[in-house]
C-alpha cells in the first residue's frame, strides 16, 4: 500500500523536474545555437581571408618567386598539371583579369600569369607543378 505522503511526496517532485525540464531543454538549445553561430562566424572569416590571399594561385607564385630571386625575372614559362591551371583560370575569372589563352606548337594549352606562360600537362598528375623556365 502507498502512503498518502508518498503520492504527495512524489507529486511535488514531479512537478519540479518538470519545471525545470523546459530550461534545461532550453539551455541545450541555446548552447548548441552558440556553437552553430560560431562555427559560421568562423567559416565566414576563413573565407574572407582566403579571398585575400590568392589562394588559387599561391603555389604558382612561389615558385614564379624563387625564379624570380635567382634570376632576376619572372621565367617565360613553368608547366602545371590540369587542377592547378583550373585554378590560374578561376583566379583571372574571380578578379575579373584579362585572360589570355593560347597554345604550344605541341600544342598544349596556355595562359599568361603576369608575364608567365602557364602551360597546362594533361599528361602530369593534376597537382603537378614543374620547374619554371625560360625560352632560352
């Protein structure tokens, strides 16, 4: 047998937790909107420095850089594989510069980087990056 004190007992507690439920669901919920906020705030300000840092072509340019350094100028040519001269060709088209295509007498495929013929390896992995060079 219950005693009338226990189903009392028990009713109060009930209603307590119930009561607190509601703002233990909600603070869940408002933690987890927190975190949701941050990750975009986060994802926004990646990608706002990302913008500025010519991310496309950044591989290119460091070696266009050492050329640069060794040689005194920029080299007329440097062989890419197919992702990287995607990317040269989505960095003309994002900053809305000239392009200027063109072909080998192999007749590969050219861009001007700057004052750099970018010529594209089909054959090569689609990372590649070679050596630059001149026409000399």
């Amino acid at each position: 047998m219950i005693g009338r004190r226990d189903v009392i007992h028990s009713l109060a507690l009930g209603g307590t937790l119930s009561a607190l439920a509601p703002d233990a669901v909600a603070a869940q919920d408002s933690e987890q909107a927190l975190q949701d906020l941050t990750k975009a705030v986060r994802a926004v300000r990646e990608e706002v420095a990302r913008q500025a840092s010519f991310w496309e072509i950044a591989s290119v340019r460091d070696q266009l850089r050492t050329f640069l350094r060794s040689n005194g100028k920029f080299p007329d040519f440097i062989e890419v594989g197919v992702d990287i001269w995607m990317q040269v060709y989505d960095w003309h088209v994002r900053f809305q510069q000239p392009i200027m295509l063109g072909r080998t007498g192999d007749g590969r495929q050219t861009i001007t980087l700057m004052t750099t013929s970018v010529i594209m390896r089909a054959d090569s992995n689609a990372s590649f990056i070679g050596p630059p060079y001149d026409n000399r």
